[in-house]
C-alpha cells in the first residue's frame, strides 16, 4: 500500500527512504497558465495533484476581525502611485515594474530619522492575533495524510522592506538600536506562531530569510549572528521546548555555506534551496548529509529554463544518486519557475521524480 504524504515526509526527515521521495514545484502567474493550457486544466484544477506534487497544508495566524487598516498613504506623499500599485500588509508600497509578476518596492520608513520615528509606526498588535485554529487544522491535515506547516514568514526580510534595503543595513552599522527594534517586531509575531504550531502538534515551521547572493552573505557573519541568527534561534527555541520533533524548514537563496553549521546549532532541519549555482552540493551533504534535509538542488538559473529535457531528467537523476540515498532530500527546483522554462522540462521534470524517485530504483 503506498504511503501517504506525511508517512513520506516522517520517513524523509528521520533519513529513511520512502517509497517515493517528495517532490514539489511551483509557478509564476504567465507560467501557470501556459501549464495549465498545455496540460489541458482548467483554473480550478490542482496543478500539484496533477503532477503528484508534495505541498503541505499550511497555515499562520490570522488578524482580528475588527483589524482596521492603517492609512498607509501617509508614508507616501509625493510618491506617483501608478495603475496596478498596492500596499502589502507591512505597508510596503509595490509598484509595477513591467515585466510580469515583478514589482518595485518603496518602504514606508525609507525616510525615517529616529527612533521615535520607527517606534509610530501602526505595527501591528499580534498578541491580537488568532491562533485557536491551527490545532483543529492541523488535526485535519493529519486525518487526510497530509503534512502539516504552520508560516513564520521572514525577519530580517520584512524588517528591510519597512525601513528600506540600504537604510537597515546602515541602521545595522550606525543604529543598531533601530534595526533591533524593528527586527523585534516580526519576532514577536514569529514567536506566537511557532509556539501556536507546536502546541497544536503541527509537523513544521515554514520559516526563512534570504541573507545571501550568489557568492557569500550579505552582511558579515558577526551581523548576521547578532541581528537574525539570535532572533531566529528564540523563535525555533521555543516551538522545540514544546514539541521537540517539530521541524523547521528554512529557506535562503545564495551561498549559504558559512552560516550551515550555526543554522543546524539553533535547530534547522530542512534546508531550501541549496542553488547549485551557488554551492558546493556534494561538499556539503558529505559534510553535514547525517544532521540535514536537503530541499531544492535543481537549478533554476541553468537547469531548468535552459537545459533540454534529457537535461532535466539527468539533473534530477544524479541528484537523487548524490543526495537521496539516504532518503533526506525532497526534489524542486530551486525557486519558482519563471515564464521562460519550457513546458517540456517541467514534464520532464515530474516524470524523473517519479522514475528515479521510486525507492527500487
């Protein structure tokens, strides 16, 4: 009888194999609906269970039915607001950048010259916030075999948003004081949901921060270990004091490979995405293949838009050999796929999870 989805994913996190290894992939709106045409569905079907995708169920905290929005445009006057703008829930104000799904971001506190300055603005009351659904959905995600993951979002990406990329990374240097307090912020929402999840006996916390380019961290290792890996360690801390089993998967983009070892120490347990533009994937599963869960490893700035599909299917076959023998890998593509992958490598792509996946080959 083949195992459900949870049963694959217990076996994937305690190094077993499966009888199938997970795997997943998502798309940009242009590409969804190009796959959608090709694989003849319509809106309403469920690409993942089409292409026998692994998503869990998620869920997060929700806001109080009696949240009144702030006025964001305050923080904005002056500022052209073109068709097709809008303010994101941190009050981010996204403009289009036209060319697809990308859009430009302006921070609400781009501007701000003190702390006073940041300490009003309309942040959000999160001990507000629910949290008494979770259990009974996690309680319905186990009765259908599904996985379930409870979202602690970003930190230190939603921190820059608000107060502006360059401005919180001098804040870091010149301000400490200020990037703290805004950083302090998510991790009190991300604290509530990470306690809200373990004690509602979720299986894991959806958590991340893209920290890193393509060639090494975006900031020295002592900023990183002062401002986010202290913040992050809090948060994982206190979901595992309640349910120690509880997962933590963790994405950021780049080069990541200094900073692996710490972000075992605070409790990181499934890694995403791992670009092998990036890293060295065979160095790091021999080194720390025992203590970890890859998730990702097929490139989506070369494999994946611009390999064939006999590209494709040898990609995620030696990936498997390299990576899967011990069961502690699930299969995607390293980010989203944007609208100049081909179709025929996606195909290509499910069919070699399938085939090389399978726990006889």
């Amino acid at each position: 009888m083949p195992m459900t989805e949870l049963e694959r994913y217990q076996a994937t996190v305690n190094h077993r194999r499966p009888d199938r290894l997970l795997y997943h992939l998502g798309f940009t709106p242009d590409l969804e609906k190009r796959v959608r045409q090709a694989e003849g569905l319509d809106e309403k079907a469920s690409l993942d269970a089409h292409f026998g995708a692994f998503r869990p169920v998620s869920m997060r905290l929700k806001a109080p039915a009696d949240r009144v929005e702030p006025d964001w445009s305050r923080y904005f006057e002056g500022v052209e607001r073109p068709a097709g703008s809008y303010f994101d829930g941190n009050g981010c104000l996204h403009v289009p950048a036209g060319e697809f799904h990308f859009t430009h971001y302006i921070s609400p506190l781009r501007n701000a010259a003190s702390l006073a300055d940041i300490e009003s603005y309309p942040w959000p009351d999160y001990r507000r916030y629910a949290r008494e659904h979770i259990a009974a959905e996690v309680k319905r995600a186990h009765a259908e075999g599904k996985v379930a993951r409870v979202c602690c979002t970003h930190m230190y990406e939603d921190a820059w948003q608000v107060r502006g990329y360059e401005p919180f990374l001098m804040d870091m240097i010149a301000e400490p004081e200020w990037a703290g307090f805004v950083l302090d912020r998510f991790m009190e929402r991300n604290l509530l949901a990470a306690t809200a999840a373990a004690e509602a006996g979720a299986d894991e916390l959806y958590t991340g921060d893209d920290v890193a380019n393509q060639n090494a961290l975006m900031f020295s290792p002592e900023h990183w270990r002062t401002f986010i890996k202290a913040r992050w360690a809090r948060v994982y801390a206190a979901a595992k004091a309640i349910k120690p089993d509880i997962r933590v998967w963790y994405h950021s983009d780049g080069n990541i490979t200094e900073i692996i070892p710490e972000l075992l120490e605070i409790g990181v347990d499934i890694f995403n995405p791992l670009q092998p533009e990036c890293v060295d994937l065979a160095a790091i599963k021999k080194r720390y293949g025992s203590r970890m869960v890859i998730d990702g490893a097929v490139g989506t700035q070369t494999t994946m838009p611009f390999g064939s599909p006999a590209d494709v299917r040898e990609c995620v076959r030696d990936r498997i050999r390299a990576l899967g023998s011990d069961g502690a890998l699930i299969v995607s593509p390293t980010h989203v796929l944007e609208p100049e992958v081909p179709v025929e490598n996606i195909r290509a792509f499910v069919e070699a999870c399938r085939g090389f996946g399978a726990a006889d080959n």
